[in-house]
C-alpha cells in the first residue's frame, strides 16, 4: 500500500508538472508571457524545476541543490579578476567550487553518522508488549524483555537507538517494526533464529544486515521481524550475537 501511495504521489506530481508546461505555453499564445529565449534563459527554468522538485521533496534529496548550482553558475554572467600577476576566469572555478563543496558534505555527514552510532547513554528495561521509543538529539538504549513481544515503532531524530530483542519473544510467527531514522541512527539487536524482511524506505541513508551468525531451526520456531519505515540522511544497523 505504501509503494502505491508513493508511485500515486509521483504521477500527481508529473501530472502537475505537465499542467503547469501548458499553462505557460497558453500564456505565451495568448500574449500574456513574453517569448522566452531558451538559449539565454534555460538557467532560469532549471533553476525553477530545482526549487519545484525541492519543494515536492522537502529538500531531503541532492537533486535539488545540484540542478540549482548548475542553474545559478550559468546564470551568473563570466567575469574575469586578478590574482597577483595572473588573471582568473570565473568560469575556471566552477568544478574545484564543486569539488570542495561536495568534500564538505561528505566530511559532515560521516561526523554526523559517528555521532548517531555512538553507544546511548540511557538504558531502559521494556517489559510491555509493545515498544513504543522516541530518541531526539541524544542517545538511548532499550532492552526487550517480553516474551510476547508484538513490534511497535522507533524514531531516532538527531539522535542514536539501540533495541536490543536478544532477551525478546513472541507468539505469532512474524511481527512488525516500524523504524525511522531521521538524521540519525539506530541499531537493532535481533535473536539469530529471527528472519529479517527489510521494508524500509531509504533516502541518503543505509540499511545494513550485519548478522554473522545465523542459528539454524526448523520453520516452525523461526521468527520473522518485518521492519518498516524510512531512513532520510541515516543509517539503521542490524545485529545478532
């Protein structure tokens, strides 16, 4: 249901794209737009797009940023300026300003993940059946203890979760996990007779199986824990020891 929404919400979108091409162009046929010269003017228009597509996706993509940076540099007229006995031409900088934009950005993101991933500082015992956890800008540690543990939800905003299901159980024969990880990280500690179905969404973030071991039962004891959610500029971790 999830996927259809999604694949829905990006038809409207081209839709509306579609709808706002003709509305320009019935515009111009009828005198109320100028004629736009392409040639000259295409940085405006993908530029434009750039904050369109933005918007549509909350500016939680590069895509955005990217369009509207090769927009914007070829907007800007070239100029020339000197540097001690040599003159620079503006165009010449454009791919080392990338460059050194992009350093950045990876830099701060692996900072930032290294913080999301550092051991949390709180820890807590959850008898209930459901766990219900809500980690912002800090750290926490849950330890399941319910031996008819029935899922529940975790959200690391800015933050780092640890769930650990090593002391867990349950009755039905799967269960559901609803994870979202929102510029932040968390790590799942799962039974190794559990299975694993990963139904996260994932945008500028990871989902990482790192499950070495393995027990092997036969398929009536097996276990499946479905997780679900998104992961946006994060990073969720699954382990088993």
């Amino acid at each position: 249901m999830k996927r259809n929404r999604n694949q829905s919400g990006n038809k409207v979108f081209f839709g509306l794209m579609i709808i706002v091409a003709g509305l320009v162009i019935l515009a111009r046929q009828v005198g109320l737009l100028p004629a736009l010269n392409l040639e000259e003017n295409w940085p405006l228009l993908l530029m434009a797009f750039a904050l369109f597509l933005g918007i549509k996706n909350r500016f939680s993509t590069p895509a955005p940023y990217i369009l509207f940076a090769i927009g914007l540099f070829n907007y800007i007229p070239a100029f020339t300026f000197t540097v001690g006995n040599r003159q620079v031409d503006s165009e010449d900088l454009v791919f080392p300003v990338l460059l050194i934009g992009a350093g950045l950005i990876v830099v701060l993101r692996a900072r930032q993940k290294s913080r999301w991933m550092e051991t949390p500082t709180d820890t807590d015992i959850v008898s209930e059946n459901t766990l219900n956890a809500d980690v912002i800008f800090g750290g926490r540690k849950e330890i399941v203890t319910s031996k008819d543990f029935k899922g529940g939800r975790v959200r690391a905003t800015f933050g780092g979760a640890e769930i650990n299901l090593l002391q867990a159980d349950t009755s039905a024969q799967s269960l559901v996990l609803h994870v979202r990880a929102t510029c932040g990280g968390c790590e799942l500690i799962i039974p190794a007779h559990w299975d694993l179905k990963n139904e996260v969404e994932t945008i500028l973030g990871s989902v990482e199986d790192k499950r070495s071991i393995r027990s092997s039962e036969p398929p009536e004891k097996r276990k499946t824990l479905v997780l679900r959610g998104s992961c946006v500029c994060g990073g969720i971790e699954i382990k088993s020891f």
